[in-house]
C-alpha cells in the first residue's frame, strides 16, 4: 500500500513538473535564458543586506531585479553587487506595480532561481485609533503585494529556484498594539507552508525567516522605538546575520528560519501555552 502511494505521488510530481514546463517554454523567445533573483525592499535595511549578500549564495544569478519606491536608494543598492542590475521603483500596495512585473517577466522569460519578498511595513496603535491608511497599507502591501509578487513570479521558476518570505517573530501570536502586522505576518508564515507544499513537486523550495527586532527604518517609520517597552527590552538580531541564516536555510530546503536561541524558545512556548496568556507577554 505505501509502495503505491509512493508511486502515486512521484508521477503527480512529473505531471506538474511537465505541466508548468510545457507552459513556461511556450513563451519563450530565446534560447539562452537568463538566471535573475528578485528582490522587494532592496533600498534599505534587511532587503539591502540581502542583495548584498546574494551572490555568494547564489553565484550563478546574471541579473537582480530590484524593487521599492525610491528609484536614488534601488541605483545605491545595486552598486553593492558586480552583476547586472535592474531596476524597479514600484509602490507594491499598488495593483498595476505588480501588473508591470509581470508583463516583464512575460517579455523577457527569465528563470527565477531567487524570490525574496522582503518589503513590509509595521505600524504601532490599537485598531480603531489613528490612521487608518496605516492600517491598511499593512494589508495591501504584507500580505496583498507579497502574494501578488509570488503568484506573478512562480510560473518562471524551476527546480532548485528558492523563495524566501521575511515573516516575523510576530507570527508566533498576536501582538496588541501591532494587531494587523502580527495577523499579516502570521498570514506570511502560513502562505509560505502552504506554497512549499504545492510547489515541492516541481523542486522549488520556500522559507520563511522570523527575525526579532532589527534597528532599521522600520523601527522609527512605525514610531515603534521609543514607545513601546517590549521593544525596548527584546535582543535585537543584526541583519546581516539574519541574511545569512536565511540564505542557508533557504539552500538547505527549510521551511523556516528563526535568527537567535530566544526566539527559538519563544516560537515553541507561543504553540504550547494559551493565546491568552502568549499575547500578554507579546503586547507592544
Ligand atoms: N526591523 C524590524 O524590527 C523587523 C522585525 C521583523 C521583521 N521585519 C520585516 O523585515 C522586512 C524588512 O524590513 P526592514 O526592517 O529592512 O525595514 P526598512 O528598512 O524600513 O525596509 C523596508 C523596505 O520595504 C520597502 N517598501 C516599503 N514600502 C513599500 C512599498 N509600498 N512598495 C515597495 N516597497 C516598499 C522600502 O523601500 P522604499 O521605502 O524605497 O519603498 C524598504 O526597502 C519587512 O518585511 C519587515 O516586516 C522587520
């Protein structure tokens, strides 16, 4: 019986291999094809890091695509790296930025061997209080813009191609005070289990990093430093060695990858004890 089922899942496995191939190589133009690694975020802070850090870990990428909003900031990053940069200043909370990535990809039929959607924003205060544009770009660009940059990116990858989703140690419970990014990035973590599921067949792997505390912009654009205690008291994690742990996870096959024996234990505590008692601890 388990025999069979073995069998079964390998040739589902071929089918869907040959089924996105078949599509893929419809489209193509030409028959040297270009290796790219796309980065969301890489004008600033973690996103930087990881352009910085990816040729190392991925020597054989020709060309990086680029994307945040700042054009001077994406043309600064892209001198970080000796290969071929392309660049994209694009609002991911806004639909047609997407739509231009795509129709990109359409054109020039590239192999994605690298996705790191890594753009997020994280804003402090209760619901129902201050802006509610804050909110909602949350929403349009945590969870909207990274599933839109995914499912646009995915039909271009192969076997071996690798995606890494930048989570959060907010992922683990709900944060009060940062209600609508814990519930974004736990959106995160579990988009990212469920595509390594659907996507293990054509040997694509997918991680999801849950870094704690980083002091980047992030920290001040949220007004999150200097006003709230938990982050006053939490070890900070560097991102450098957050790019690091996260690339040989992400070569490695993982499916997730918490920086720091802290936040290693604290994932494990948030499964095993009562959200009630979880979310009092992890209170902004
Ligand atoms: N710092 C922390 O404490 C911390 C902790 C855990 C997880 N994280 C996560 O780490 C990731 C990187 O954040 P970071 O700490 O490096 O913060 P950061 O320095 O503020 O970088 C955020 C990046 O996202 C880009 N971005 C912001 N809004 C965008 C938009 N509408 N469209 C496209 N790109 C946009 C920014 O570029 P432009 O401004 O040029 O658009 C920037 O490159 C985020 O997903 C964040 O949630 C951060």
């Amino acid at each position: 019986m388990q025999s069979r089922i073995a069998f079964l899942q390998k040739n589902l496995a071929k089918l869907q291999e040959v089924r996105y191939n078949k599509k893929y190589h419809q489209n193509r133009k030409c028959d040297i094809i270009m290796k790219i690694a796309i980065i969301t975020g890489a004008s600033a802070g973690l996103g930087k890091e990881y352009l910085a850090a990816a040729p190392q870990y991925f020597p054989d990428i020709d060309e990086y695509w680029l994307i945040a909003r700042r054009q001077d900031k994406l043309e600064e990053a892209a001198k970080l790296v000796n290969r071929q940069c392309r660049i994209f200043p694009m609002d991911l909370t806004k639909e047609d930025s997407y739509r231009r990535l795509e129709a990109e990809l359409q054109k020039l039929t590239p192999t994605v061997a690298l996705l790191v959607n890594n753009s997020g924003c994280g804003y402090l205060g209760n619901v129902g209080e201050g802006e509610l544009e804050n909110q909602l770009r949350m929403v349009d660009l945590n969870l909207k813009g990274l599933t839109a940059v995914t499912h646009v990116t995915m039909p271009y990858m192969e076997k071996g191609s690798r995606i890494i989703n930048v989570s959060s140690i907010a992922s683990f419970c709900p944060n009060p005070r940062m209600t609508v990014y814990s519930a974004g990035k736990a959106y995160v973590s579990a988009f990212s289990y469920g595509i390594s599921e659907e996507a293990a067949g054509r040997g694509i792997t997918v991680t999801a990093v849950c870094p704690g505390p980083m002091d980047t912009d992030f920290i001040y654009l949220g007004e999150i430093k200097g006003n709230s205690k938990t982050f006053e008291t939490l070890p900070y994690c560097d991102p450098k060695k957050v790019v690091q742990g996260s690339y040989k996870a992400a070569l490695a096959g993982k499916r997730c990858y918490t920086p720091r024996a802290f936040y290693k234990l604290y994932k494990i505590l948030a499964k095993l004890l009562p959200v009630g008692i979880t979310m009092k601890m992890a209170k902004t």
